[in-house]
C-alpha cells in the first residue's frame, strides 16, 4: 500500500469523497487520550493487545505521542533536537507503534493539537512517524488524512523517520524499499521531496563530482556526501549502507567502505572539491578500522588538515540507530568489538595535520563526549580541571595528568582500538603524585561498567616499585589491563596486557 499512498490515487476525486466520508467520522475531541484496540481498564494498561496512547506537548507546536503517561526520555531527547520550530511549523512525533487500519484513531487523538496549530497559523506539519506516508488497512496514510481533514501541508516518510543530532530530518530510500520524504497538499497528488532536510549547503558541489572510477575505486554520491569502493562486483551491504548513513548539515562525508582504500586515491577525490567543501569533509570508514595512518598520509598528500570520524555505523544496522519505537533519532557512530558488542568512544573526530619539518604529527580530537564522571555536558576539548584532575580526550581514549602539563606526545597518536579504551596516566618526567591516583581511582570506580572493562592503562613519567604496585592493585580490583610506558628515548615502547589477560608487545605509531 505504501507505493500507492505516497504517489496518488488515479481516482482523486473518488477518493476525496471517500475521505470526506471518513472525516465525518473523526469528531474534535477534548482529551489528548485514545484507546488503541478494543478494551481497557481505567488505568490505561495494556490489556488484550490495547494501550493507552498520549499527546504531550513539550514545545511550541511540538507534539509527542507515546504510550502511558510520560513521554519517554528518548523522545524528549528527539523533541530537543526539534524546538524551537520555525514559524508557521508544527510537529508531530509519533512514538508508539500503531496496529493497521488505526490510522483514523490516530487523527482522533490528534485533533486538538493539530486545531490549535491551526488557529496559530501553522502551515506545515512535519510528521515524525515511521511509514506516516504510506497507506495502512483503509488504503489512506495519516498523512493524508491530516493534509485533507484540516488542509495542512504535511511533511512525512514512506520508510523510517530520522533525526540527526543537528536537528535534521532523514529517511533512507534505499533499493528495493519505501523511504524519503513526501509531501502532501489538500487536493494535490503527494510528490517526492528527498531523502533529507533541509538540503545541505555542500550537496551541489558534491553531485557535481557524480559518479566515476579512481584508480581501481568506484566514487559515487551518497546521502551523507560521497562513498569510495572497489571497482568490479559488490555486495548488497556494500550498495545499501552508505545509503543509510545520515546526512550532517555543516559537513559532508566521505565513506569508505573499508580502511584498506589508500590515501592517493581519496586526495583525487578530495582534490576535486572546493577548498570550503575539502576543509569540511570528514572521512569515515564502514569496518570501524581506525583511519590514523591514512589520515596523516592525505594530510600530508593535500597540505591541509584532515578530518578522520572514530568508529562506524554498525554492520548490521541494528544498533546504528537510538529507535524510538516507530520514530528513531540518528545515533553517533561506534565502535564494534570482536565479539560483535557496539560501544562509543570518547572521541568522536580527530584532526590530523601535516608532518612538520621534523617529522612530527599533530592530532587533534576536534569532537567528543565526555563521561558523566567528569561533568558529560562539554565537547570542549582543551585540558581543563574535572571532579578528577586535568583531564584530555584522546584519539584513543583520555589522559589525566598534573596541572599546567598537555598529553605527552606518545598519548596523542596512540590510534582508536576497537576492543580497548586507552587511560593514559601522568606527564614524562613527572613523579606520580598522589592526586592522579586519586583520580585514576575516582574514574576506574564510577566509569560505566561497559567502559571500564575495556580500559587499558598506560603511565607516562617516573613510575616508581610503589607506583607500580598501586597500578597493578587497581587494575586487578577493576579487572582491567595496564601497559608500561616509558620516558625518553623509550617512550614508544612498551609491555600490554589486554583486557583478557594476555601478554604482547604494544607499540605507537609514529604515523
């Protein structure tokens, strides 16, 4: 029904009728409570395959249908990223699965929201609903229902309904399956609008490099910018997942479909752009492989900054999306373990820069999330004093260090790993005074536990027979690894032991 829905009926007129008739059976109610099914208690609980439905409004003209009594915390999180709205707009987010043939129901249970839109002089409903365009057991969409009862202009998808962390609006349209967004108008036919918006500034210099072969590679326009591949046969995954990957407003993306692509290769690509649109492309990789080395190698190929993302969508899809029932938020990219677990990182983009004269190589982390055990509420970057000392993001994880000292060098181009969170401890030449244990101690104890089994310690100064015992008490308290690190000409040498136990030599790239 879905194909239909979204691309008109060839009786209009017929089917306009047939809506006026179920409109006459949609009365304005009072209440923002509608039973979905046939009985239930007074409470609203489920009870034979019914539940209580609920409109909360939790901005101007932002409108949030859940079960129970309380939206959600993930759907407060995805009205966050919506308000405030533009003028003359509302917005509908549907956050309960609805059974077939309820659409009807639905427009009951919105109408008092959607009549005092109305009487605000909003125009244009965006409908934040998986499949809101397409058509359910009675052959119409809600969105249509909606465009037609109450002549609102409404914006709605034919597949998933995404929003991105910038407040963007997404929705895969990928072969062989409904998606985009459509748009209906009273009377009129709904017609295709994309698969996101607003359309980003970048997108007309990116589909003007359109589709072409790079030495052996295949580069093509995806929905987040460009996707690089190998020439010749590829997987479906290798066609669908960069289509599934969503659009950033400010940046666009350049997707490899695996880390192995060389960096001679993407400088072509990247050389094709303008500088602003090259300045703001980040590349990221699909197998989650961290992309430090090819990163410094384009760095040094192009002359300029390159921006590298930590972590990728899962494989799978499964986990790539914060879902919301039938409405999904885009969620930040990932790591994937070798057990197949999904988890995120600190940090979220690392720059990396040209060598200089020596040699040396600058990697910056330019994005990231902080651990609510030092406050989670800052993507700042810079060191800066936490509940637990002066404290860093890195590539790889974080360094805690003494006051008025920066990461030393060998922490911040330790690359991202997939399995292991990097805890980088104390500065070269420092002795190990007793608050960086203090705050070693502080962040191993309240540390997520999903993170804290992944961290592996790494020490940096005069680490003395004392210091080394503490470390190793901690580590076995927590169960965790800890790598020796070592001052001068030895700094990037050293003995790990991994979060399973096993013992190997560990070393770090000097790019």
């Amino acid at each position: 029904m879905a194909g239909e829905a979204v691309r008109g009926h060839p009786q209009q007129r017929e089917r306009l009728c047939v809506l006026s008739r179920c409109f006459d059976r949609l009365p304005v109610l009072g209440t923002l409570q509608i039973l979905i099914g046939h009985e239930a208690d007074m409470g609203g609980e489920r009870v034979d395959g019914t539940a209580m439905l609920t409109v909360t409004r939790t901005g101007e003209h932002v409108h949030l249908v859940h079960s129970g009594s309380r939206p959600p915390d993930r759907l407060r999180r995805l009205a966050g990223l919506l308000t405030p709205v533009r003028p003359g707009e509302a917005v509908v987010a549907v956050g309960a699965p609805l059974p077939d043939g309820d659409a009807e129901q639905l427009c009951r249970l919105l109408a008092p929201a959607l009549e005092s839109s109305l009487e605000a002089h909003v125009r244009l409903l965006v409908l934040l609903m998986a499949e809101g365009a397409s058509g359910r057991a009675s052959g119409f969409s809600v969105a249509e229902l909606i465009s037609e009862q109450w002549r609102l202009d409404v914006l709605a998808t034919a597949g998933s309904a995404l929003v991105t962390e910038d407040g963007s609006l997404f929705s895969p349209d990928l072969p062989g399956a409904s998606g985009g967004w459509w748009h209906f108008s009273s009377g009129a036919s709904p017609r295709s609008v994309g698969s996101h918006l607003p359309v980003p500034g970048w997108r007309s210099a990116v589909r003007r490099v359109g589709r072409q072969n790079v030495g052996g590679y295949v580069v093509e326009p995806v929905p987040a910018g460009l996707a690089i591949r190998r020439s010749g046969p590829a997987s479906v995954a290798a066609h669908t997942r960069p289509l599934a990957l969503p659009p950033e407003r400010e940046r666009p993306q350049l997707v490899l479909m695996s880390s192995d692509v060389p960096a001679a290769a993407l400088a072509v690509v990247m050389a094709a752009l303008p500088d602003h649109v090259r300045n703001l492309m980040r590349l990221v990789s699909l197998d989650g492989r961290p992309l430090l080395r090819t990163g410094q190698e384009l760095a040094d190929l192009l002359g300029s900054d390159v921006r590298l993302a930590v972590g990728a969508p899962p494989a799978d899809g499964g986990s790539c999306w914060e879902v919301v029932s039938s409405t999904d938020v885009a969620a930040e990219l990932g790591m994937t373990d070798a057990e197949g677990e999904f988890w995120r990182p600190f940090a979220r983009t690392v720059v990396c820069s040209p060598a200089g004269a020596g040699g040396e190589r600058v990697v910056r982390v330019t994005e990231c999330r902080m651990p609510p055990v030092l406050g989670g509420t800052t993507d700042r970057t810079a060191p800066g004093h936490t509940p637990i000392g002066r404290v860093v993001v890195t590539a790889a994880g974080l360094w805690i260090g003494p006051g008025g000292t920066s990461p030393p060098y060998a922490a911040t181009v330790r690359p991202p790993c997939r399995d292991t969170l990097a805890v980088e401890l104390g500065s070269p030449g420092r002795v190990f005074d007793e608050d960086l244990w203090k705050g070693l101690a502080v962040l191993l104890e309240r540390l997520e536990s999903d993170l804290r089994r992944r961290v592996v310690v790494h020490t940096h100064g005069d680490l003395a027979a004392k210091d080394r015992a503490r470390l190793d008490e901690l580590c076995a308290r927590h169960r965790i690894g800890s790598g020796r690190g070592h001052d001068g000409e030895h700094a990037h040498q050293g003995v790990l032991t991994g979060p399973d136990g096993r013992m190997g030599s560990g070393s770090v790239p000097r790019g």
